[in-house]
C-alpha cells in the first residue's frame, strides 16, 4: 500500500514540473477559487489526505511562481533542488533547531555551513554566525551586538541597563539604506530618525569622503548591494577610517554579499571583509527556502553578550548553542537546509549561481536597450530598473505585464523616477527564459503605447 506521503510528493512533483509552463501570477480564476477555503472552524476532523487535496486543488493555483524560472520580484531566489529535499525529509524530523540538545543533527550542521559560509565569502575563520529569520533579523542580532560592543567599552552594561542614560552612540547610515536596517534600529532603542546619512553618488553608493567624524562610539551602517540598482557602498575606505577611529561596520548585504562568492564579480565587494558585522539572505540569491537569514560577526563575545539568556532548564554543554547568536530559542533547524544547499552546490557551482544570474542581468538589460527601452542603472550585479516613458506610461506597462504572465517584476522610485524593477536571483533563469521575456515586455509595451493614441 502507498504511504499517504507518497501521493503528497506526486501533488509536489506535478507543481514542481508544471510550474514554468503556467502563469508566474495567479489567474483571475485561481484566485476567485481560494473562497474554496472560506467556511467556519469545522466541528468534525478531517483526515489530512483530505486537508491535503483541498491544499493543493485550490491552493497550488494561487501560488506565485518563484520557484519558476521567470519570477523577478523584489530579489527572490528559488529553491535548490537539494533545498527541497532537506526541506520534506526536515518535515517529518521536525527538528527543534534552537538548542544542542534540542536537535545534533542541526547544530552539528550550523557549524560546518557556517564554516563553509565563512570560507565561501573570503570572512576571517574566527567569525561567529547565527541562522535567523531574514536579514532583517540579521540586521537586528549583529547591530544588537554593536551596542553591546560599544558601550561594554564605555564601561555601560547595555543588557543590564539599558539605554536609559547610556553614553550616546553615534549611527551613521547611507542615503540609500534599506528600511529594514532602519527598522532593527528602531527595535534597538536608536530610533530611526536619530541618524545620521551620509550622501550618495548617481548609483547610490555612499560618498566616504562625506562621512562625518568618527569615533570609538560610532556605529556605520553600509550596504552590498543596494535594492534598486545593486550597488555597492565603498568598504574599504569607510572600513580603514572607521577602524582607525575604533567604531564599528556593519554591512546589509542581504543579496548583494553573495558576490563574495564569485570569481568574477568579487571585485564589487573589496574590503566587505574587513567589517565587523554582516547580514545576508539565504532565502535570496542562496535560493533555499523562506526563511532564511544569516548574521555574522568578528566579535563572538559581543554576539553572545546580546543574544545569550540563560535558565537551568536550558542546558548547554561544550559546543557551540544555536541559541546564543539569534534572538530566538525554538526556532526550525534552518542549518540543515543551508548545508543541504552548500553541499549540492560546491564552492565552484555557489560560484557559477550568482556569477550566471549577474551575467544574465546584463545580457537583459542589454535586450532591453537594443529595443529602445532606457535602463536607469548601471546594471553591475543582478538588478536592473527600467522605465517605458512617464509615471503613468510605465505604472500602465508594469500592470500589463504582470497580467500578461511570462514573467513577473514590480515598480520602484529611483531618483524620483518610477521603474520596473527585475532582480534576476534565481538558480533556474536561463538565456532562454531573458529572451522570452524580452518578447513579452516588447509586445505588452507596444499593445499599452498604442492603447493610448
Ligand atoms: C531584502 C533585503 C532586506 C530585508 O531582508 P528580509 O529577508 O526580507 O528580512 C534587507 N536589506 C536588503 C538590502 C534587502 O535586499
């Protein structure tokens, strides 16, 4: 007899093979079937074969298609094939991965992705690292880390006292800093206002020499890989004054630090290893699963001073506690997943991922000029914005071929100018799939210019 699992993988298996030949947004009529859900909290049980067919009869439908290969929205990486399989063999493990005890298969496998994470983007070997949520949690965990560092010097104990009276730490962040960096300071107590930023070039990467003066209180926040256009803030410049003034740099490269990765785009990233905290994605350009963040930092014993809490019930022993690098206890075992994802990959074809990605992102932009389309950024990784006349005409065209369906990107203000917005982050993108795009966004746009005479 079949195991009931078996027909689960069947229903995945149809998904996964069908899933480039449908819409990469759901039709009008999958979406008008999710009412197929609504009833209320039903008094009897139902076996989960049932639970299941309804999931996927109605609710496969309505999925975006990320996990296809022509999805270019906000930068969302698929899923790895060896991703998948760590992720159905992990739910029927279900394993605990906040603690040792909790799960040594996790923890063991946190420890020997993080060493390969840490060797991959060229990082000392002494960095410490914790597998969270997103890099908005990684943002939070390393910058939580910095205001332990820089006020244990000042002699201020922030986790006892907190910042109630607390020397005052200066933060510095780029015009162009993401909002989630914005938001873990605001969940810190730095409040999100109280910065100061730093201007920024036509590319967006800040301008060092308009840093502000620095000292050992000084908390930076720069950025690899900016959302818009990809760029890159300069690190080595900011990190050699920054370091000669003893404050402390963190980097979001929540996509962008990837490129550390790379043969051939390392070059963007110079001096991205000389910081003291960064955050990055897995879920991004690593294309494992939602979600996943990783947060790294040179200073394990202020990582640990921010994040450890301890109760007799949670016993630790000699080796290295998930919990003491995140600010979760129970939590999934995201360290199995990212292994599973490393270990398929290899350093050569981690590599291949993103370099491939970056090169089709020129070879798109380049499509995209040769049909008279302006791209507003340099295309220098894996983004690129493009406009199809004025607000209206573009916010017109993006709808349409959202609605078309070959591909999917979204909007975004550049410079004060409305763009589609195409992260090409994917492990499954090929040539084949830019040039289908080209076509669609060619016709949709020609259809929607000639709508208007
Ligand atoms: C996506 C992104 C974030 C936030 O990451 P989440 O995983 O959504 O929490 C932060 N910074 C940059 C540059 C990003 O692209």
């Amino acid at each position: 007899m079949t195991h009931w699992i078996e027909n689960v993988a069947k229903r995945a298996i149809r998904y996964m093979d069908t899933i480039d030949e449908r819409a990469v947004f759901p039709s009008d009529e999958a979406l008008a079937n999710l009412a197929q859900f609504e009833e209320t909290f039903p008094e009897k049980s139902s076996i989960p074969e049932e639970v299941i067919a309804l999931l996927d009869d109605y609710g496969a439908d309505a999925t975006v298609a990320t996990t296809g290969s022509r999805y270019f929205g906000f930068v969302t990486g698929g899923i790895l094939p060896a991703s998948t399989g760590a992720m159905m063999l992990m739910s029927a493990w279900d394993q605990n991965g906040g603690s040792h005890i909790g799960s040594p298969i996790n923890a063991k496998l946190e420890e020997i992705a993080l060493s390969w994470l840490i060797d991959a983007l060229g990082l000392d070997k002494s960095v410490a690292g914790g597998f969270v949520t997103g890099a908005t949690m990684a943002n939070f965990t390393a910058l939580a880390a910095a205001r332990h560092h820089l006020l244990a010097r000042k002699g201020w104990d922030v986790e006892a006292q907190g910042l109630y009276g607390a020397p005052e730490i200066k933060v510095v962040v780029g015009e162009e800093v993401h909002v989630s960096v914005l938001q873990a300071l605001m969940m810190l107590g730095f409040g999100k206002e109280r910065i100061i930023r730093v201007p920024a070039d036509a590319q967006g990467a800040m301008l060092a020499e308009h840093l502000p003066e620095l000292d050992d209180l000084t908390l930076i926040c720069i950025q690899a890989g900016n959302v818009n256009s990809g760029t890159f803030d300069p690190a080595e410049a900011i990190c050699e004054k920054a370091h000669a003034a003893r404050a402390w740099v963190h980097v979001d490269g929540a996509f962008g630090l990837w490129v550390m990765a790379t043969k051939a785009y390392k070059h963007l990233a110079k001096g991205y290893e000389l910081a003291d905290s960064w955050a990055t994605d897995g879920h991004k350009w690593l294309n494992v699963s939602y979600d996943n963040g990783i947060v790294f930092c040179r200073h394990t014993e202020a990582i640990q001073a921010a994040m450890t809490i301890r109760a007799p019930y949670l016993v630790t022993g000699d080796t290295r506690e998930p919990s003491h690098y995140t600010p979760e206890q129970s939590r999934r075992a995201r360290g199995i997943e990212i292994w599973a994802a490393l270990k398929s990959l290899g350093r050569e074809g981690l590599s291949d991922m993103i370099s491939r990605d970056c090169e089709l992102a020129s070879y798109f932009a380049d499509g995209l000029r040769q049909m008279g389309f302006e791209v507003l950024n340099d295309v220098v990784i894996n983004q690129i914005l493009l406009t199809f006349g004025d607000e209206n005409m573009t916010h017109m065209t993006i709808d349409a071929i959202q609605r078309e369906g070959t591909l999917w990107a979204g909007p975004s203000i550049w410079k004060g100018q409305v763009g589609m917005r195409i992260s090409v982050s994917s492990w499954k993108t090929t040539q084949v799939d830019i040039d289908r795009c080209l076509v669609a966004i060619e016709e949709t746009a020609r259809t929607v210019r000639e709508s208007m005479i």
